[in-house]
C-alpha cells in the first residue's frame, strides 16, 4: 500500500504530531513492506521525522492558519499531483482542512479518504469538519456526536484510541521535593491560568514542599509568566521540550487544567500514565476514556478550589497516592497499545482498498 499523511504542521508541542508519529514509526516497524509520505504545512518538528526514513513534503497552502480561496485551490493542485505522480492508494489526513483537500482531490483521482478527528471543534466556517469517505475518532464520545448529528454512518466511524511505545521506569528517582508539573499549547481553554491560581493559593508550607513546572508555549505565554510573577508562584516555565514523555520520567504529579470542550484526549495524560505519575485532572468531555476516582485525582474545573485542595493533599501525602498512579499506569498501557492502533489502522487501510 501507498499511504499519504497530510497534517496541518508538524509541531513539538502538539498531540496531533506526536500521534502521527507513533502512528508511522509503528507502522514502519510492523508493515515495512508499505510505503509511506508525509504533506505538512510546515512546523518545527520536521527534523524530528526525518530518522523514520519517510519523505516529508512542506505544503505551505495546507496551513489552515494562511487558508485562502487561491491557497486551497493550489493546496487541491498540490496533492493531487503528489498522488498521481506516487501511485498514492489512501490518503490519511489529521486535520479537517487537509481532509477537505483530499476530498476535492479523491473526486479526480482514484484514492480513499480517511480523517483522524483528534477533538471536536467550534461549528463555525464553510468547510465540512469531517469531510472524508472514513472517520478514525480517537474518543468514544466524538462517535456518539457524529452519528446522534447524523454527520457519518457508524459503518464509516472507527474507534482507534492513541498508541503509545512503552518506556523504561526503571530509572525514574524520588528526590526530598515533590515534583509538579503541566504542559501543553499555552492557549486559554488549556486552563493553565488556574493552575498558576492554584498554587498561589497553597499554604505556604506546602508550597517549599514542592517544585512546579510548565511546559509549552503559544500565545497565553507572555500572560502566564507575567501572572506567575505578579503572585510569586516561582513555577519554571521549560519552553518546548522535545521529548516530554521523557521529562515526565523526572516528575511526580501531572496536572492537566483543561476546560476545552472540543478534547479528543490530550496526549500528555498518556504520556503520564506511562511514566507512572500521578495525575490531577479536570473533568472535561472525554474524560472518562480513562480516567476515574480509582487511578486519579479529579475535580471540577468550574470550582478551582478543588484543584488548590487536590494538589495540597497530593504534595503533603504523595506517598499515599503511589497505588492510584501505579493504577491508572495499568489502565493506560492496557488501553493505549500502539501495537493495537497500528494493527487496528492497517486492517482499516485493508478493508477500504477492498471496497
């Protein structure tokens, strides 16, 4: 099989690309004998791609942030002539903009459409969210809205949760202070600001009990480092870490603040489970894939209080909280098995070609 990725960019700090990059390193490792491309907007992780071995093509109009009526008609242009000229059989795209190219394209050229809908967007602007002959959806909740909206035929929706390699635990270290520690893009739904809140709000005593950390970047940054300066929460922001899983290895909690309703499940609470951290969580749709009262410590994200309890009781009493983290590191490498999403995208790639 001939298989075309295209994503909007290729990010450090992005799900999307991390996903992708599982997704393709799997797939080399267990059906090498198929060929694989990669058509980006651009991004600043493309080297990190580069070592798998598979050509990676900058397509600068399938940049959903530069869109325009002459950039989409020459982004159609574009991949269409990829295809042609690389016998491309599916193109397999992981974002609704680069899913509408394809689209256009798949009615000119003979390909199959897939898109991997990781999380639920605003309904708002022209093109269709899930424009592709198959839907991969990464939360049972995200299937349950397209076929109650009637949007895609539950034959045309898969279920594929993310996959993630294991890693060595054996390594990971206690040291005398707590270890905290949140991450991802620096935008308000993120909810970081409740976070820098929350630990401004911690007695002091539990405060010189631990050590924070964010890491990240986007818009919100100059905000949160003006916040956390202006309440003296002291937190180290760590800028864009390449490879966060293994960062987590030096950590002890992880706090995801999130309030967003467009989730699909955000990488960075895998890559925690995976590292035995841990986790304090809001509750946000979706949640529920994984998370719960028995591996993790969750709360109401309208009612921060709960967050500023939740991590004073953590820092305090972590040992007590050993068990949960071990838990929900079971719960995660049982559910998210990357050889499970390959195996289970290979056999999708199969089934399409075959109708």
């Amino acid at each position: 099989m001939r298989i075309l990725f295209l994503v909007n960019e290729l990010l450090q700090v992005c799900g999307v690309s991390k996903h992708l990059y599982h997704l393709i390193d799997g797939l080399l490792k267990y059906y090498p004998d198929d060929e694989y491309f990669i058509m980006t907007g651009g991004g600043n992780s493309i080297q990190k791609f580069q070592p798998l071995g598979v050509p990676v093509i900058v397509c600068e109009n399938l940049r959903h942030e530069s869109r325009s009526i002459t950039g989409y008609i020459k982004g159609i242009k574009e991949v269409y002539s990829f295809v042609k000229n690389n016998n491309v059989q599916i193109i397999h795209s992981h974002h609704h903009y680069a899913a509408s190219v394809s689209s256009v394209v798949s009615k000119f050229a003979n390909v199959k459409t897939i898109l991997t809908n990781h999380g639920l967007l605003p309904e708002v602007g022209i093109l269709n969210h899930f424009d592709a002959g198959h839907i991969i959806v990464v939360n049972q909740h995200i299937k349950n809205y397209l076929i109650n909206n009637r949007m895609k035929k539950n034959q045309n929706i898969s279920f594929i949760p993310y996959g993630f390699p294991k890693i060595d635990n054996a390594n990971k270290k206690r040291v005398e202070k707590v270890r905290v520690v949140s991450g991802g893009r620096f935008v308000k739904e993120k909810g970081f600001e409740s976070l820098i809140k929350a630990i401004a709000n911690l007695p002091k005593e539990t405060r010189e009990k631990a050590d924070f950390f964010i890491a990240g970047d986007g818009e919100e940054a100059l905000n949160l480092t003006e916040l956390d300066k202006k309440l003296n929460t002291k937190i180290n922001f760590l800028g864009t870490i390449s490879n966060f899983q293994e960062e987590l290895l030096e950590m002890d909690i992880v706090v995801m603040t999130t309030f967003s309703k467009a989730e699909g499940f955000p990488t960075v609470l895998l890559e925690a489970g995976f590292a035995k951290n841990l986790v304090i969580s809001s509750k946000f749709r979706g949640s529920d894939l994984v998370l719960n009262e028995g591996n993790s410590l969750l709360y109401d994200s309208e009612k921060p209080e709960e967050l500023t309890s939740l991590l004073n009781n953590a820092i305090n009493n972590f040992n007590n909280y050993v068990d949960l983290a071990e838990k929900y590191h079971e719960d995660v490498t049982k559910s998210f098995s990357l050889e499970k999403m390959v195996r289970s995208t290979e056999a999708l790639y199969k089934k399409l070609l075959n109708t």
